[in-house]
C-alpha cells in the first residue's frame, strides 16, 4: 500500500510501492517522442522526459496491471532487472506524475 508521509517541510507526499497499483495522475498528458516520451502535468506544470521506451511502455500500462511490478513483467521485465525501471517509476511518483491506482 502506499504510504503518504511529511517532509521537512511539512508537504505530505506518497511514498512509491511497487506492489501497489499505480496509473497517470489525470492532468498528465504523454506526448511520445523517437527518444521515448515526453510528461507534461498541466496542474504542475512539470515535464519529464522517459529517455527509454522500455519505461513508456510500462507507464502507458500501469492502469491494466494490479501494481507496478506486473507492470515491469507484462512488457518484458525480468524480476531481476526491474531497479531501474521501479526506480524510474518512484522518481514519477515524487513528481505527482503517477498517483495511486484503484485497488483491484
């Protein structure tokens, strides 16, 4: 489950579990681009670049899966190999480009 905590700050946040479901927060648009892609969050205005269609391919499908870990597993992402990508999914989630999902 995800976790909301303080920072030093007092901003409370979600913490990134990729057991969890996760999909795009509803004001973050995808625009894909031969890199990869680009996330544009209009609440934010924020951009990210995902410089790795591996990592697209995962994001555009986080909704279908019950968390992120399936995710990485449904497009080809061996359980060992996940770090970098539940890595890059965790940076997503600091920058309120992923929120949680529904629980199915």
């Amino acid at each position: 489950m995800s976790t909301q905590v303080a920072d030093t700050a007092g901003h409370v946040g979600v913490v990134f579990d990729p057991n969890v479901s996760w999909r795009l927060h509803h004001q973050v648009a995808v625009r894909p681009e031969p890199f990869g892609a680009l996330l544009y969050h209009f609440g934010t205005r924020k951009l990210s670049f995902l410089k790795n269609r591996t990592v697209v391919e995962v994001v555009n499908s986080l909704a279908d899966h019950p968390d992120a870990r399936s995710a990485c597993r449904a497009v080809g992402i061996a359980d060992s190999d996940q770090g970098p990508y539940l890595h890059a999914l965790s940076v997503l989630v600091s920058s309120k480009m992923l929120i949680p999902g529904n629980p199915q």
